[in-house]
C-alpha cells in the first residue's frame, strides 16, 4: 500500500477507514475526535501560518502538540481530565500513523511519549432534593420552551442519562404507557431501558402530545425542529439554575452541570438503599467499580455508619491562660 502523502490525507483515512470501517467506533468518540483536531488545526494554523490541507507528518510534532495542550489548558481553562481526552485521541491517530508511515517512526514515538497529566480524585457533587424542587420549578412552563426545559430537567434527574443520550431521544424511545420507560444508546453503542416513575412518564406523555416541529421525531428539540445541541443544553441549564437560586439559596455555590444532574439520580437510589451493582446498571456504567464514587460522596450514609460503631475514649482539655507576669518574661 502506498504511504499517505500528507497529514490531511492519513487524517482522513484515519476517521473514514481506521475509526468507522475497521474499528466501527460510536458516534460519540468520532464526534470527540473530531473536535480535538478541530481544535489542533485551527492551533497549528496559528502557529505556522499555512493551510491546513498543507500540513505534513513532520510538522506536527511532539513540541507542537505539547504546546497545543497547554494552550488548551491556559487560554480555553480546560482541567486535566479533558486535556488527558483530548492527548488520547491524539495518541490514538499516531498510534495508526506509525503503521502507515514506518519512516517517521522517532517522530511519532515522541508524540506517543507525551505522558498524560495526573488528576486528583475529587468528590462528586450532586444536588439535594430542595435544590432539584428549585431547579425543576425554575422553567416557565406556560411557554413551549419552558415545557421542553421541565421535561427534560425531570426526566435527566429521575433516570441519569447522559447528556448524549438525552439529546439523541427519538419519540420511539420514549413509553410513556404501561410499563413507561425510556431506552437509549449510551458509550460503546450499549443499550439500557431505564423505567420512568409516573410523573415523569405523565409530564413526558403531555410534552409529546404537543405540536410536532422539524420532522417530528426528535423528543427534545430546538426551535427549529433539530436537535439541542450540547452547548445549547448547557446554556438551558445555566439559564434555569441562575433562577433557582433566587429561591434556592445553597445552589449559589454549585456548579450545576448535565452529568451533576446525572451524579443526582445516581445518589438518590444510593440514599434510597438500592445496590450499587443496580445502579451501575441503571447509569450503564461498564464497571461497577465506577459506581463506588457515590459511596464515597454520601456524607449520611458515612455517618450511618458511623453510629454503629463504639467511639474510641477521649477528654477534651481545658485552656488555661498563662500566667501574665510570666508570660512577660518570656516574650523578653
């Protein structure tokens, strides 16, 4: 086979044939893909001044990516996590690069040498049931956006899906019938039915029954019948909990995102006794090691816990002020 000539053409190769042909990737990562080198185009372009269909192998090299990673992090702010994403698919198109392109091998495995950066394990947050009464309340539902934002924000905190997943609901995956339920296709292309509680199948059934926009099919979507789109969602959120803090106090200091919403679901079956291997099922979390962050975030059920065992025996001490004269003579 013919080695590719330039970057542009082994990129497209890499997402036509390595990504969709041989490997039959999800949407999600091609998407996710897709934006890293989005963004490393746009860097490069910046940095050397030429057309991106111009780039070579040779030109986007390990101090050229090291120095779009960092500007990653401190001109856009992005954490370690997403910086980490972003290095991952990189590595992955030069992993592929390696094969088609033998003769730039010590280049690549510089690029394949760029290590990952450490993150520290933080605590998961999630909102409190006053809180989600707030934020559920924050919409104006006697507007059609306000409906589609209630619904939404309900169905997200009741069931936990992803942010994609919610987004990518078509009206065949909702029953809101007998036996109501929501499926949905989550990472790796799993599929999950994830039961809906009555209100929620009650506020979804009357959200349906509204007038179709665009084709009809798309159980959440924006003004002009297409899909929300995940800044769009984000922008909602930030939107209804601005207001809900005007009767909610103690969202003022949370960050509220979609997978908060979901974070919310997960540690409102945890509080209500529900196994932990259930809830990774719940959230199609791939393992239920992945679950045991919201064990690790239930400050009740630590103290619970807590409350069975026996305290160890301790006496506080009694602060005794020192002597005033003797203390002058020390301070000397």
């Amino acid at each position: 086979m013919k080695p590719v000539a330039n970057f542009a053409a082994l990129l497209t190769r890499f997402f036509t044939q390595r990504l969709t042909q041989q490997r039959n990737v999800s949407p999600h990562t091609i998407k996710s893909y897709r934006d890293t080198f989005h963004l490393l185009l746009l860097f490069a372009k910046t940095k050397l001044g030429k057309a991106r269909s111009q780039l070579t192998m040779q030109e986007i090299d390990a101090p050229l990516i090291s120095a779009f990673l960092d500007d990653l992090q401190d001109r856009r702010g992005i954490g370690d996590r997403s910086r980490n994403l972003r290095l991952t698919a990189i590595r992955s198109f030069f992993r592929y690069a390696a094969f088609e392109m033998p003769a730039q091998s010590e280049s690549i495995q510089r690029v394949l040498a760029i290590p990952c950066k450490r993150c520290t394990h933080e605590q998961i947050h999630y909102l409190t049931r006053p809180e989600v009464d707030a934020l559920l309340a924050a919409p104006d539902r006697d507007t059609w956006s306000g409906r589609r934002d209630h619904a939404w924000l309900l169905l997200m905190v009741q069931t936990g899906l992803r942010l994609s997943e919610m987004t990518g609901l078509n009206h065949r995956d909702v029953h809101a019938g007998a036996n109501a339920h929501v499926h949905a296709v989550g990472k790796g292309r799993k599929e999950r039915c994830t039961p809906l509680t009555r209100q929620t199948a009650a506020v979804l059934q009357a959200w349906l029954g509204e007038p179709a926009r665009g084709s009809g099919q798309v159980v959440f979507p924006n003004r002009q019948g297409g899909r929300l789109s995940n800044d769009g969602v984000q922008y909602l959120l930030a939107k209804h909990v601005a207001s809900a803090r005007e009767n909610c106090p103690s969202l003022k200091d949370k960050t509220v995102s979609p997978h908060v919403l979901r974070h919310t679901a997960a540690m409102e079956l945890l509080q209500a006794g529900v196994d932990t291997t259930v809830i990774a099922l719940w959230l199609g979390h791939e393992s239920v090691e992945t679950t045991h962050v919201y064990l690790e975030a239930d400050l009740a059920m630590k103290e619970k816990i807590m409350a069975k065992t026996t305290a160890h025996d301790g006496h506080p001490g009694i602060y005794k002020p020192p002597d005033a004269l003797l203390a002058f003579l020390k301070a000397l």
